[in-house]
C-alpha cells in the first residue's frame, strides 16, 4: 500500500505505525470513521499519521496539500478537511471533520423509493453550509461520494448531478464495493491490526459490508456485503408492528416478541455468511450513531450490559 517514495525510503525510516492517538478527540464517539474512508479517493491515502509526519520533514522536501472530503450517506452527510501529502499519498494531519443528520433513506421509503423535494432542499442546505465549513478551514480541493441510497432510488443520480450545478461540488455515486475497499482503508488507517488479520465490518444506514484480505497467494479483497443497514432494518419492524414507517420511524417501544420476529426474518434474508469469517480476531467496526455499536457501547456505558458479546 505505500508510495513509492516510502518504499525507496524504507531501509531509512523506521516502520510507520497507524496512531490512534493523532486523530482529534470530534473523530471519537459521534463522527463516524466512514468519513475517513471518503478521504480515501480524494486523498490517496490510508493513514492519518503525526509519526509518519514528523519521520519525513527531515528528510525530503513534501507538497502537502488541504483538502476536504464529504460523504453522503443515507441517514447522514460528514465532511473531513485534512491536510495530505501528495507524493507519498497520506493523510498528515486531520484540521476539521462535522456530521449532520440528513434522512434520504427515511424519505425514500416514505415516498415509495424516490427523494422528495424537501429532503433534496434540506441536503442541499446542509453540504452547503458544510461547504463554507470547509472554506473556513482553508480546503483547496473538494469531493464527494454518495452511497446507498442514492444507488437505489429513481432519482438518486440526478439529485446527485444537481448537487454538482448548484453547489460546485463534484459528488461519485460509489457501488457497494468500491464502498467496501473505502472502508477497508479506514480501518487500516485508525488501528494497528496488521492488514493480513484485519476485518472490517461497517454498518451503515441502507446497507453493511465486511470485508477482509486477500487468501494466502490471492490478489482480491473478500466482501460480503448486504443491502440491510439500521435504517432499512428499523424500517422493516415498525412495518411488522403493522404501522407506517411513513407516519412513524420510531419502533419504541419494542417487545421481546418483536424483536425475536425481527431476527428470525433477518436470518432468512440475509446472505449466508462466508467461512473465512468463522475465528476473526482482527475486527475494526464502522458505524455512526444509530448503529449497532454506538448502541451497544451506550448499553455497556449505562449500565445495562456488562460486556461486549
């Protein structure tokens, strides 16, 4: 995964170890590292590093530049600005990162797989307003990638191009596993799991991934990958319930019965779960705040549980 600068360099500095600790104190608990991963295209990069930054100013000259991806998602829209070093194709320095909630996959459902135009408006609002965010932090170049959602509805790739006219802002609907490897790379990037034992599972709004490394001799990443997020799982019991997700997003609240239904149907739907899953040590988990992990971890913190399982 290194340039070939590092490579060249590699009998001179010491090993490069990803630094949980250089990421700000915004990227822990209510932002999400998908957005980490959304700087990935646009920065060629796969570590946020302050080690790597301090091994090289000693030792060649470096262009760095600032720039600010935004990841659109289905139930929210992140923007990371951060600092990159061109020739050796890594993220320095993390300078800004927000998140806002915009609920397309919501509007979606509601609207029978089409995007309204007032949640079109309300995005619009919001990446606008991020926008001048990233103008403040001095970005020189910006990005986007929209996902699931917008892969799905009718109108997802013109809402997407009237993004582009209106804002500036040059927004890629990615396909599922081109959001897989990004995430892959987050993983890589925030912990220090050697990329041979890394397993990365993100839980996104509309969809999940999880992905691996390639089999011993083999070039390609292992993905799974599923069309089932919390969203669209959330969706899926109020519907149970007999009620309208379009009336009410909330299931709450939720008997033991329910949820017992809500697993045996997930289990029937979902795809089988590949083998080289089975004895995974190495697993970095993605997901933003309705996600299973952001609510287990406040079970764990409240009290409610006493470990993860």
């Amino acid at each position: 995964a290194g340039s070939r600068l590092a490579q060249r360099l590699a009998q001179q500095v010491p090993p490069l170890r990803p630094n949980q600790n250089s990421l700000p104190r915004s990227l822990e608990g209510e932002h999400t590292m998908a957005t980490v991963a959304v700087a990935a295209p646009c920065f060629g990069a796969l570590r946020c590093d302050a080690e790597f930054d301090r091994g090289f100013r000693s030792i060649t000259p470096r262009r760095v530049e600032r720039r600010a991806a935004f990841d659109i998602g289905s139930g929210t829209t992140k923007l990371l600005v951060a600092e990159v070093d061109v020739e050796a194709k890594r993220c320095v320095r993390v300078v800004f990162t927000r998140e806002r909630p915009v609920l397309y996959g919501v509007d979606a459902r509601r609207t029978g797989g089409r995007l309204s135009e007032d949640v079109q408006q309300e995005g619009l609002a919001v990446l606008r307003s991020l926008l001048q965010d990233a103008e403040k932090a001095q970005a020189h170049t910006v990005v986007g990638v929209a996902t699931e959602v917008f892969r799905r509805t009718s109108n997802g790739s013109e809402y997407v191009a009237r993004i582009s006219e209106e804002l500036g802002l040059p927004v890629r609907v990615v396909d599922q596993s081109v959001e897989a490897l990004l995430g892959f790379r987050t993983a890589g990037a925030i912990s220090k799991i050697p990329e041979s034992e890394l397993v990365m599972w993100d839980c996104g709004g509309g969809s999940f991934q999880l992905v691996a490394s390639p089999p011993a001799g083999g070039e390609q990443l292992r993905m799974h990958l599923g069309a089932f997020g919390d969203a669209v799982v959330t969706a899926m019991l109020v519907e149970m319930q007999g009620r309208s997700f379009a009336a009410k997003q909330s299931p709450n609240p939720v008997s033991n019965k329910e949820a017992c239904d809500l697993i045996s149907l997930l289990l029937e739907r979902l795809p089988t779960a590949p083998s080289w899953l089975k004895g995974s040590q190495g697993v970095v988990a993605i997901g933003g705040r309705n996600s299973m992990f952001f609510l287990l971890a406040d079970m764990v913190n409240s009290g409610v549980c006493d470990a993860f399982v």
